[in-house]
C-alpha cells in the first residue's frame, strides 16, 4: 500500500484540512467547515493549513545528494537497501537539523512515541534527510518535510509503514509528530507544529520530540501555502516520482532540510 497524502477538514471556528504521507497530518483551510475525511492529491500526506503567501527570498539547495555510505551501519545496510526492521533507538537523544534556515534541534523522547522514534532515528542513521524539501509550511499550523529528492529511494521507502503509537503529548507549538494518511501508515514525513495544534491528538498524531529553539523553523518559507490540488503547493505525488527537479523547477523558493546528525541529548 503506497503512502499518500490525506485532507482532513475539521469544523473548528475554521476549516482545517490535514494532508499525510505515512502517518502526518494534513491541515488545509478551505473556508468552509466540514467534518468529513476527503482525500487529496490521490492520498498525500502531511499536515495542511491554509497559509498567507509571504514574499521572502530563499537560496535553498534544490538537488538530492547521492545516496553515501554511513559509518558505524551493519554490512549492506543503507539508504537503498535499509535494515528489515528499524534500529531501536536510545531512551532520548537530539537530532540536529541542518536547514536553509540555520540549525534547528529536536529533543527527542522515544517513551513519546516508541516506534516513531524509532523511525525517526533510523532515518537519521542513514543519512536520509539529505537536501529534502519542506515542501509544505502553512503559518499558524506547521512546517511538513520528508519526501525525499530522489524517486529511487521513495521507492524504497513507500511500502515501510510503521504501526501507529499512543498519543502521549500534546501537539502544541515546537512539537515533532509523524504525518499519517491512515491507520498503521506512518513512514518518513513529519511536520513541526507552529501553534497549538492539540485537534490532531485524537487522530493519532503522536508526537516524539521536541524543537529546542524555533528561529529557524519560523524562519521557513510559506508563501507557496497548501499542496496541490487544494492549494498551489507542490504536489505530494509529484515529488515521490519525480523528485527534486520537479521542485526546483516549479517551486524555487522552498527551503530544504540539507542533512540532520544525532547530537547529545539536552541535559
């Protein structure tokens, strides 16, 4: 079963649409209030939220790296040939995010959410987040990123959902929780929340970390708001099978995710 972007619209003062890939949430605001699921960009995901279009230039790096051999990993493990099963990943630990924006560091807590820890950290080992876009930053909602640039590897990745984990905390602003489209569907995007978004608890957005300082997260481009069809975003779908051409092409001024790197936990 691929994974797919889902718009969840939610009857909450204002319309709210939540678009997912594995597991991540999708906000978009159509204007109109609706309690009803519908599906978006043939089940994308990631969070959705209608944002302001702000004008800010960005110089972010539009290429996907090759994928690299990553030291300390099992013999014949790597990004396009990952291990059966995740890592298990330590009790908490830090990522270091390396963004066109500057540095951004999630704390994160794997009793949060076990298995999306574990995800998380195993994405991180080998050397994934590597010139990926935030392809969806909607202002007062959240900043969604994890398809990779290279279609070979979301390939690789589509079919490897994780099973879905109790919601433990509250997704409020700086929190870091997995995208989902569905039960059991999380796999490699995940959205860092703006604002208090706590409505995404009780559809299963668990988060697992948390942002230690926001500058650069407020920092990324919003102006080209809701994914496609919904909005004028990209298309999640078009970036899985077409990668990263197709957003340098079409959307120059996303910001990227250039690489992330385990760092010392927060004391």
């Amino acid at each position: 079963m691929t994974h797919r972007h889902l718009s969840i619209t939610l009857a909450v003062l204002a319309a709210l649409t939540i678009s997912c890939r594995g597991p991540e949430p999708h906000f978009g605001a159509s204007g109109q209030a609706s309690a009803s699921p519908q599906a978006s960009d043939n089940g994308a995901q990631g969070p959705t939220h209608a944002a302001s279009a702000s004008a800010q230039a960005n110089a972010g790096t539009q290429t996907a790296a090759p994928a690299a051999p990553i030291q300390g990993l099992p013999a014949g493990v790597d990004l396009l040939h990952p291990p059966a099963q995740d890592f298990q990943a330590p009790e908490h630990f830090a990522v270091e995010l390396d963004t066109s924006k500057g540095p951004l560091t999630i704390d994160v807590t794997r009793a949060w959410s076990p298995h999306g820890t574990d995800r998380f950290y195993t994405l991180v080992r080998l050397g994934y987040f590597r010139q990926v876009a935030f392809f969806r930053v909607l202002e007062g909602f959240m900043a969604q990123v994890g398809i990779h640039g290279d279609p070979a590897v979301n390939q690789v990745w589509e079919p490897r959902r994780i099973p879905d984990d109790r919601v433990a905390q509250h997704n409020t602003r700086g929190m870091v929780s997995f995208a989902t489209s569905g039960p059991n569907s999380r796999v490699n995007q995940f959205f860092i929340n703006f604002a208090d978004n706590s409505r995404l608890d009780g559809m299963g957005f668990s988060p697992f970390g948390h942002v230690r300082d926001m500058h650069a997260a407020d920092a990324l481009y919003p102006g080209y708001g809701e994914g496609a069809p919904s909005g004028r975003g990209p298309s999640q779908g078009r970036i899985t099978h077409e990668g990263n051409p197709y957003l340098a092409r079409e959307f120059p001024l996303l910001d990227y995710l250039r690489d992330a790197r385990i760092v010392p936990a927060q004391p």
